[in-house]
C-alpha cells in the first residue's frame, strides 16, 4: 500500500488526534487514547501519534490517486480543529 507521512509541529497534538478520531468515530472504526489514534476508512488506513509539539500522521492507502486524496482530506480536517492555528502538513511518501 502506498504510504504518507507528515510531521505536524503543534502544541496541541493530543487536542487534535481525539478531535478528528471523535469526529469520524460514526463513520468508521476507530481507536484512540491521548496519545495514539488509528481509523480504518474503506480504502485507507489513519495512524496518529501525538507527542508534546508534534501531530505524527501516517496514511496508507489502496493506492496513489486515493493517497493524494486522502492527504487532503485529513489535512482539511485537522486543519478546521486548529482555527486558531496555522498548521504545516509537509507530507512524505513512504515505501
């Protein structure tokens, strides 16, 4: 599966990785504690880590067209948590 990664600087790490696992929690199968978050979506698979001044998030994904979708997607999202902050997503594919 094509993988991204991208190393979000923030202090409010564990506020989003609960508030985007929360949000998609209806939708989809989710696990989350402070610290670590996973989603499994149909055709992608969401890995967080939250540490003290950094968002780790890792996507996979069935294949590149929905890898580039999805990098956008959860952006957005994590973004719309963080109003009040201006959040840099530089992902990196993976092998």
């Amino acid at each position: 599966m094509p993988t991204t990664r991208a190393v979000v600087p923030t202090e409010h790490a564990s506020r989003y990785l609960q508030q985007l696992c929360k949000h998609w929690s209806h939708k989809f199968a989710v696990t989350f504690d402070e610290r670590d978050g996973t989603i499994e979506m149909p055709s992608a698979h969401v890995a967080m880590t939250a540490a003290d001044d950094r968002l780790v998030i890792t996507v996979a994904a069935e294949d590149p067209a929905t890898l580039d979708r999805m990098e956008g997607v959860v952006a957005d999202h994590v973004r719309r948590f963080a109003f009040r902050e201006d959040l840099a997503f530089d992902w990196t594919r993976e092998d």
